[in-house]
C-alpha cells in the first residue's frame, strides 16, 4: 500500500531514482536542446520557419499521444520491459535524427523521439514513486523532478554550444548517450517486476484522449497568429479538442473496469488539488520561459546562447530550494511550502515588470536566482502530493493525469503569453512598454496560484473512509503476483516554439 508519506526513504528506492533520472534527463535534453536551433536549421534546411517549427510541435504532439496509454503498456510488459523499450525507442529516433538528409525526415525522427519520451516521462515518475511505497516522498521526488528544471535551462545552452563548435547533426547525438547509459543501468538496478495484467487497450478512450490532447496542443500553438485565440487554426481544434477530452472523460467515467486514465481518482484531494496548481505552475514556468529570453533576445539585442546563459541563476536557484523545500513539505505540510514559494516566483519577476534596455544585468540575474528559488519550493511539493495516499497500482494513472495537468499548463501559459506580448508590442507606445504588459500578466497568474494554495491539504492527507479496504485490495492483487520488485519497489512547449510564434 502507499500511504501518507512519511520519515525516512523506503530501502532501494534511491538506484531506481539514479537509473530513471539518466533517462529522463536525455528526454528533456531532447525536448529543449532545439530551442536555439529552429532559424539556423530552417537556412540550413532551405524550408520556412512555419516548416522546421515542426521539430519542436511535432516532437511535443507525438510525446501527449503516448502518455496516456503509459498505465496500460505497464500493466502489459511490466515497468523494467517498458523502460527499456522506451529508451532503445528514444536512442533509435536520436540517431535517425542525426543523419536525417531533409526536413521531412527530421522531423518524422523527432516524432518518433517524441513518443519514446511519452512512454519514459511518466513512467520515470511511476517507478519511482512505487519503489518510494509512500515514503519521503517530497525527498524523492526533488530527485525526480531534477529534469524538468535543468531541460529548459541547459538545454538551449547546450544547443548554443553545439551550433557554435560543432555540425547541426550533433544537437540531435548529444541525447544518445544518456540512452547508451541508462538501458545497462535499467538492467542493473530496476527491479524485474512481471506484467501485472492482459487487459485489452481501450480503443475508444485512446482515441477520444490522444486526438482530443493533439488537438488543443495544435490549436494552442497556433495562437500568435492574427486574431489570437478566435482565429480559426486555434479556435476550431482548441474546442473540438476539448470536445472530445470531455468525451474521453464521459467515457471513462462510466466504465467499470479497466480505465485507460483512472479519472476517478481526481476525488482524491491531493491529487486533484495538486494538479490544479501544477497547471498554474506550467503557466509560471514555461509562460515566463517564453518571456524572459525574448526580453534578452528582442529588447537587449543578446544572442539565443548569451540568453540563455542568463538564465542559468534560475535553475541554480531552483536546484538550492529542491531539498530544502522537500523536508519543509514533509514537516508541515505542502500547502504553506507551495504558497510561500509562489510568494517567492512573484518577488523574483519584479524588476521585469519595469524592465528596459538598459537595466542592470546584475539585478536581473539576482531575481532569476529569487525566481529559481521559488519555483523550486513550488514544484517539489506539488508533485509529491499527487500521489499522497494512493496504492500502488494508482500511482502509474496519477503519474498522467499530473503529466498532462502541467504540460497543459504550459502550453497554455505560453500560449496566453503569446498572444498578450504580441499585442503589446503592437499596441504600446514602446517595445519594453509591451513586455512590461505581458510580465504583469505572468504575474498576475502567479498571484492567483498563490490564492489556490489555500485549497491543498495543510499538513498531509488523512486517511479518508474506504482507504483501508483499497489498500488491502492492492495488497491482496500485489500478493498474488509477488515479486522481489513489488517488494523492493516510481514542457510543454519549448521556448523556441515560442520563439517562433510570436516572431
């Protein structure tokens, strides 16, 4: 069973956190190394930047296909297999990637990358978090989480180097070895779980889902364009992709067995509640990841590689809470830790509320590090107290639901931030006129998440009527599937999609 996480960490849960971090930290290498990438690769490529755009698009469209069948794939192969399975997916598209001769077979490659990352993204979280058993989990997951801060910073970094000094093929090589890596290392240290069941996929809420996500991402990213959100190319796939996401709901709500996403579950506060502000928490992140290079790119005139050398104190910032926040979450509960840290994301976007050309860089830097900090005590908890409670055949549904709750999250944030710049710089008397508006924007999302903070469990989730008699079902199930495993056993868009929207 996984209860309310408590003192210490469970025995061997820390090899499957290193083994999964190798991969997952390839996948968001992969997700943000092109941020700097898509102009010069659309010179190289002779095709237009609408065209070459696709390797990001199409990379995040094919990654929010995949994730919600990553439950029932477990169930079927066991999480090791489907591990493996994952990354020798991602290491065979990195390659294709690297020797692609045309755009078209780019950006087919990095489809292909995109779906070996919907497989490994949340099944990283479910391995862990099952290893964990309930367990410190905020100290776990500040492990976990380590990717999704060091992708969108070090990745276009990475990418500027890797442009600089070496052939564009290499942007897409540089992934491979933390394949290379990480298959012997899942063999070493994962634990060799069977499949647990041989259920058929259901073909009907796959459909509803994988469309309905592809929809609203697609839609989402079509919304700098003329018109903003009530141009057709976003206002017709956002609502028949919401049309049908309520449709898999529906669906989903009224089987009996066998869901594909365990919607139920969303009555399980933690879960619900966290994920609610995960959502804002992708608005604050990868919606502020839009603005703040574009300020050093468009407004100070910087490179993509110097931009995003700025940016390097908010993932250090955000690396120093991570620990501290995570023992805070566990010691008073993650409500006053998440609250405090969106306090913290708001101080820290301050001096781009007035930002100009000629602001000190030193001041800048200094509230990124603030900013980092805060986002960092935010993230931690949050995606801990998703899985607060939950037994374990729960945790690979709730992996997804909070998956997909922060990638919508970010896409609309970017989204959202798109537009509003946009129209600021149109409108306003001033370039810096039409950031200050879209910054105050950014913010104003941060205050609301520091309101709906209110609404998480103050100090961990009481057992509730009922948990006893789950649990002991999940205990009866794991038991008579017993293995050394089950004992020992857990963007979003990227910036240069961003980039790209508003230019």
């Amino acid at each position: 069973m996984m209860r309310k996480s408590t003192g210490g960490v469970a025995p061997g849960v820390w090899p499957v956190a290193w083994t999964t971090l190798v991969g997952g930290l390839g996948v968001l290498f992969a997700t943000t190394v092109v941020a700097v990438a898509v102009e010069p690769l659309a010179g190289i490529l002779d095709v237009p930047l609408s065209t070459i755009q696709w390797i990001s698009t199409g990379y995040l469209l094919a990654l929010a296909v995949v994730v919600p069948i990553v439950p029932w794939a477990q169930q079927r192969l066991g999480g090791r297999h489907l591990w493996v399975t994952g990354l020798t997916l991602f290491l065979v598209a990195s390659v294709l990637a690297a020797v692609a001769w045309d755009a078209p077979s780019l950006i087919a490659s990095r489809m292909l990358q995109g779906a070996a990352g919907g497989v490994l993204m949340p099944l990283m979280t479910t391995l862990v978090m099952q290893a964990a058993a309930g367990k410190g989990l905020a100290r776990v997951m500040s492990v976990v989480s380590v990717p999704a801060v060091l992708g969108p910073i070090l990745g276009p970094v990475l990418g500027g180097l890797v442009l600089d000094a070496l052939d564009w093929h290499w942007l897409f090589l540089v992934t491979a070895p933390f394949a290379l890596a990480g298959i012997p290392l899942a063999l070493r240290y994962l634990p060799k779980d069977e499949p647990t069941r041989s259920a058929p996929l259901d073909g009907v809420g796959f459909a509803t889902m994988a469309v309905g996500l592809v929809a609203v991402l697609l839609g989402l990213s079509n919304a700098s364009k003329d018109g903003g959100f009530v141009h057709p190319d976003v206002l017709v796939p956002l609502a028949g992709g919401v049309v049908l996401i309520a449709g898999f709901a529906a669906w989903t709500l009224r089987r009996r067995s066998d869901p594909l996403v365990d919607l139920r579950l969303l009555r399980h506060r933690p879960l619900s509640s966290s994920t609610t502000l995960l959502f804002l928490s992708g608005f604050a992140l990868y919606g502020a990841m839009l603005l703040i290079p574009l300020y050093f790119q468009q407004l100070r005139g910087m490179t993509p590689l110097a931009a995003g050398l700025l940016l390097i104190p908010q993932g250090v910032g955000s690396l120093l809470s991570r620990s501290p926040a995570a023992r805070l979450a566990e010691t008073i509960g993650a409500r006053w830790v998440v609250l405090v840290g969106f306090v913290v994301v708001a101080i820290g976007t301050l001096p781009f509320l007035g930002a100009t050309e000629s602001t000190d860089l030193v001041l800048v830097s200094a509230f990124l590090l603030v900013r980092g900090i805060g986002l960092g005590a935010v993230t931690v908890p949050l995606m801990a107290l998703a899985f607060e409670g939950l037994a374990r055949d729960e945790v690979p549904h709730a992996s997804v639901i909070s998956r997909i709750g922060q990638q919508l999250g970010g896409s609309f944030g970017t989204a959202v931030l798109a537009v509003v710049l946009q129209t600021g710089i149109t409108t306003a008397a001033t370039p810096a006129a039409g950031f200050h508006v879209a910054f105050w924007w950014a913010t104003g999302f941060t205050v609301l998440a520091v309101v709906l903070s209110l609404v998480l469990p103050a100090g961990g989730r009481t057992p509730e009527p009922g948990d006893n008699d789950r649990d002991a079902r999940s205990d009866a199930g794991n038991d008579a599937r017993t293995s050394g495993a089950a004992k020992t056993s857990t963007t979003a868009t990227t910036r240069a999609e961003a980039e790209v929207l508003v230019d």
